[in-house]
C-alpha cells in the first residue's frame, strides 16, 4: 500500500469496513514506522488564566 491517506488515523475505520485495508496490514505498517521519540521535545501546557481573553461560549 503506497498511499498514506489509506493510514489516516481517521479513516482506518472506514477503510476496514470497505475492504481497503485490514487489521494486519495497518499492523505492519505500523511496525515498519521508525522510532523519532528522539528527536521529541518534551513540554508543559500550562492552565489558562481565569482572566484570560479567551472567549469561552
């Protein structure tokens, strides 16, 4: 399988139901991706002020 939107998160579901991929297919796509945890960079969000200008509807 060449084309990555097979693979969207978002679609898997869907492409499951229509045939187009199968459990063990996103398995080994899965498997094959390499390990980038290296190149991370770890951060905090932090809470937005109460005061903040948010628009909160």
């Amino acid at each position: 399988m060449s084309d990555p939107v097979i693979y969207d998160k978002r679609l898997v579901q869907q492409n499951f139901r229509r045939g187009r991929l199968t459990p063990a297919q996103l398995e080994a796509h899965l498997e094959a991706l390499p390990d980038v945890s290296a190149k991370s960079t770890r951060f905090t969000l932090k809470p937005p002020h109460e005061e903040s200008p948010a628009v909160r509807r």
